[in-house]
C-alpha cells in the first residue's frame, strides 16, 4: 500500500455528477423481469424478510442472465439471479437436502459459491478449484445436506459478477426451531455499485493504486499539524510518510467517486424502508455483499443488540455502531419505539453510504447523519506494537525506515500496547518487488474497533465482545502451526501470501482430521477480510483462549490472529481476501486436505 502522497485532487464535475445521480435517481431498476419492484418492504407479517423474492423448500432453479438496471440516471447491463438485485432469499431448512438448478444465461462461464455453507467441496462453487464452472446455454445442479442453522449468502465466484449484481441472502431455519424470537424479520444487505466495466476499474488500480483515492494530505492538513503540534512535529510526521511513500489515507481502495452504495439493491434516494409496529422486536440480518467496501452500520436513537455472527449464535452483545467486511454477516435485535429511523451505513473511507429507513408506515423518513470525518491511519495501523513508540519519545520521523521491515531493532519482548508485544519472522519470497512493507511487531488485539472508529464517543463493537454461544467444536489443541503473511505493493496494486501472488504459489496441504493453529499477520495498511472455504475458524485470543467461531475474519493492519481449524473436509478450498479486487490481484491460495 505504499506510495508518494500527493495533493488532494477535487472530486472531478463528471464524477461528482455521478455521485449526485446515484442519491436522486435511487434504485430504480428496468429489469426485464416480473420480480423486479420498488424496494420497500410493504406491510409485512411477521417473520417477513425484506423485498428480494423468497424462495424456500429443497428444490430451486435459478437462472442467471443479463438485466437492464438504472442506479445512477445512466441504464447499465447487470448480472441477476432470476432478474432481481439483490438475488432471491433462499430459505432453507437444517437437516434437509436441497437441490439447486443453475442454469448460466450469459455469454460467458459462471458459479455460485455458497459463501459460509459446509458442504462437500465438489459443490463448493469455485471455477478451478472445486469445479470447472457452468458454461454458456448448460445447466448445473447443486445438490448437499443443509448441516447448520443461520443468516447466510451466495454470490458468483467468477470473474467480477459478484461486482455486476450477482449476489443474494440464506436464510437456513433450525431443525428444532428457532432460538432468537423476533416479531419482524429482515434480510439488510448492504453492497457496492460502479456504472464502470469492472475491469476498467481494476485496470485503473493496477496503473494508479489510488486513482479513486480523493483524500491525500494537503497543504491545509500541514497547517492544521503545525498549529497543533509546532513546526518541527509538523515537517517530521510529513517527512516520515513521504521517505515511506505511503498515504495515511489508504483506507478503501475503490470509493463513491465510481461506487453507489446500495441496501437491498436500491440507493440512498430509493430509501428501502422495513415496517414495523411501535413495541415489536424486530431482527435484521446484515448481509455485507460490498465488493470493496467496508460499512459502519448504526441506526442513531436506536441500540442493536448483535446477537449472531456469521452464521452463528453469540452472547448478545449491545452495541451502538458495528463493523461489517465483505463476507461478513451480523443479526440484530432492535425495539423500534418512534415512527421512523434511518439505518445508515456508511463506507470506511468516509466518501458515501448506503441507507435505509425503519418506519411504522411507508413514505416516513428519519433525519440522515453527516458522513463522519475520515480518519487518518495511526502509527498502530503501520508499525503494530510499535505505533506506540510515539508514547515513548516522538513519533518515530527521525528513524531510517529504508526497507520498511525496521530489521535492525530488536524489540524483542517489549510490549507498548495493542496487545502482547510479538517478534515474527518474514519469508525469503516477501523481499521481493511485490511487497513494499513488513511489520516486525504486529499487535494482537481484538478489542481495537478499527480506524474511523477509534474514540467516536459510541459503543463500537470490537471482536473482543463476540463470544459463541456453545463454545469450541474441537476441543483439542493445535497439532500444527500454519503462519502466513498478507503483504502486497500499493504501487503495483499486487496483492498476495508471503509476498506470492496465487498464479505463482502452491496449494497449502491440510491433513485430514488435524487440528492446527493458522496465523494470519498482516503486513499491509489495509483491512483485509480472509475467507476460508469449507471449514470453521476458531478465533483465538493473545492468551490462546477461544473466542469466537466464524468464516470470515477481518484482519486489521498491522495485526496478527490466530485460530484454529478442525481439518474435517476432504477435498481442494479456496482461500483468499474477500475483497475482490485484492483477490483478483493475487491474494488467494489453495488449500488441499487430503
């Protein structure tokens, strides 16, 4: 993620005009296709889930083809599931074997993966690892055993579909009944649109990592450092960023410059809106479909009480504001009282939203909140336990940072915040064009919320808050110790493991029936979401304890966690950030049990 700062470049006429058309035309859509309708939930009974088409039973067909949608005033091709955006809501049930015909409409290959579902890994989804993909005019049937409960998703595997529309939510009732009672129930999901080509984007990122990156240092930025911190504290924190040629502002890759924000397929201006009565309890399953964005969701006057996570059951937990990654899936609990609330999701660089509005009747709305102010990435976020330096004797600008790795310091042993203090080593293929830092003293802590929601005077919730409800499924220890790195170059817009990118790795192998420790340490700037397909993550704490199982982890920068895996799946997974364009650009592996 490193590069030279620039100047701030204001947001051009042809992209600000974008971005206003993407808030008044909202989310109309021309599909071609009878379940496309306006998106607000009408007066639904309970356990109603949203305006997606609902589809349950064990038998499913599903065609995917071209629709003609209209987010920003501008008519653009999208990919759908059976004409709708998002996809249908699948309601499975636990226990039961479902059946599920995909017939490919396209001009080209297509998948679906069934993002956080156990199943045999021939039905996985993934072009090249687990199948060869559907191609043009055929049709494939998917075919598993549901073996667990909860809020889910699927979404295309190929190529940048997922990017185009092609996205949906599971919703897999338990065999026994379901333990979280709610009067209303609503699917939130919560993704990113660009009227680009997709590849045109990625094409843009590979030329200029921060092509859409609107918020570099300016010369105000200078003059607010020196007015609060002298002169010199001033010119040593620019000089430092430069000699680094790193951005303090690289928090999303991709911003509203190009991207509408949407929530159950409609934007801000379309206004999707879930009813309730003043009184009742009401669940929202928060999908996050972002290709490339993170969201910080909140509903101002209204307490969430997140009680599920990636599938799972967790101690509730009470919280204002929560972070939701690409992959990543929280339910709430809410008790509406007044008439209307805005469901707001902002995207972690601060430069738009998704929202939505929760109302006693259609046509209400409630006062939308101010985007917050970006927050520039701390010491913490580069350097890990060594951010802290800064409390110890300045903020580190007058040290040789050539190199990024700091080798020659041992810092050993030394704790100064962020968790316990850890030494690590780095792989011989990290030193190398495609890795422009390494991270010698990452943090390990998990009650850090994140950048942008640092000390914003609401309870954030950290994963130091989420605890599975049941504990560990495995309670054996780690026979085995995996460590891998998730590095990349900014400047190259390369992204990869231990510095190789996956067209040049080799899979990683499993042993089937082993238990093993997997560390991931993050040697970027950027937040990334890891996706291991096929098996539970067991997330642990600094101390080795268990916390909280999941299928999806966000890895901070600057961080390392661990967790556990039960080796249970037979078969070649895929594994990689869920961050499209990062795995488009090589952060992916392949994982082999056998």
């Amino acid at each position: 993620m490193s590069r030279k700062s620039t100047s701030t470049l204001i947001l051009p006429d042809a992209g600000r005009r974008r971005f206003i058309q993407g808030l008044a035309a909202g989310g109309v859509i021309l599909g071609l296709s009878p379940w496309v309708k306006p998106s607000w939930a009408g007066a639904a009974p309970a356990a109603s889930t949203g305006t997606a088409p609902v589809l349950s039973g064990t038998e499913f067909d599903l065609v995917i083809a071209e629709t003609t949608v209209n987010f920003t005033g501008n008519p653009r091709l999208a990919t759908t599931i059976n004409g709708s955006i998002p996809a249908p809501i699948l309601r499975w049930r636990e226990g039961d074997t479902v059946t599920i015909r995909v017939t490919n409409r396209l001009p080209v290959p297509t998948s679906i993966h069934w993002h956080g579902i156990i199943l045999p890994y021939q039905m996985d989804g993934v072009p090249g690892i687990s199948f060869k993909g559907i191609a043009p005019g055929e049709t494939f049937s998917y075919r598993f055993k549901v073996q667990q409960a909860g809020t889910y998703w699927y979404h295309s595997h190929t190529g940048f579909q997922e990017q185009t529309g092609m996205y949906g939510a599971i919703i897999v009732e338990a065999r026994g009944g379901e333990r979280i009672r709610a009067d209303r129930d609503y699917v939130v999901q919560i993704s990113d649109w660009t009227d680009e080509d997709p590849m045109a984007v990625f094409a843009k990122l590979k030329k200029q990592g921060d092509y859409f990156n609107f918020m570099a240092p300016t010369v105000a930025d200078f003059f607010r450092d020196i007015s609060q911190h002298g002169l010199g504290n001033a010119m040593d924190k620019r000089r430092m960023w430069n000699q680094m040629r790193m951005s303090p502002t690289d928090l999303a890759d991709v911003s509203a410059y190009t991207y509408t924000y949407l929530m159950n397929g409609t934007s801000p201006a379309g206004n999707w809106t879930g009813l309730f009565t003043p009184g009742e309890r009401v669940r929202l399953r928060f999908v996050s479909s972002g290709t490339q964005s993170y969201f910080d969701v909140r509903i101002p006057g209204l307490k969430m009480t997140v009680v599920h996570v990636d599938g799972q059951d967790v101690e509730p937990v009470t919280v204002d504001e929560f972070r939701c990654g690409p992959g990543e899936t929280y339910d709430v609990l809410v008790s509406p009282q007044d008439e209307a609330y805005t469901i707001f999701a902002q995207s972690m660089d601060r430069t738009g939203y998704a929202r939505g509005t929760l109302a006693t009747r259609a046509g209400l709305t409630a006062p939308v909140p101010e985007l917050d102010q970006p927050q520039w990435l701390a010491m913490a976020d580069m350097m890990g336990a060594m951010g802290a330096m800064g409390a110890m004797g300045g903020d580190m600008a007058g040290m040789d940072h050539s190199g990024h790795d700091m080798a020659d310091m041992d810092m050993a042993g030394m704790d100064m915040g962020g968790g316990a203090a850890v030494r690590v080593r780095h792989a011989r293929t990290e030193y190398g064009p495609g890795v422009d830092m390494r991270v010698d003293n990452p943090r390990t802590n998990l009650d850090d919320p994140g950048i942008g929601l640092r000390n914003n005077g609401r309870r954030v919730l950290t994963y130091a808050d989420l605890h599975t409800l049941g504990g560990s499924l495995d309670p054996r220890g780690a026979q085995r110790e995996i460590e891998l790195h998730l590095t990349g170059n900014m400047e190259r817009y390369t992204w990869s493991f231990d510095g190789v990118e996956f067209g040049k790795s080799t899979p990683i192998h499993f042993h089937h029936g082993e238990r093993l420790r997997v560390i991931l340490h993050n040697d970027t700037m950027m937040t990334h979401p890891m996706h291991l397909h096929g098996m539970w993550s067991e997330l642990q704490t600094a101390n080795g304890d268990f916390q909280v199982r999941r299928h999806t982890f966000s890895v901070q920068p600057a961080q390392r966690i661990s967790f556990l895996v039960t080796a249970d799946a037979l078969g070649r997974w895929a594994w990689h950030c869920h961050l499209m364009y990062h795995m488009d650009a090589g952060m992916f592996r392949e994982v082999v049990v056998a």
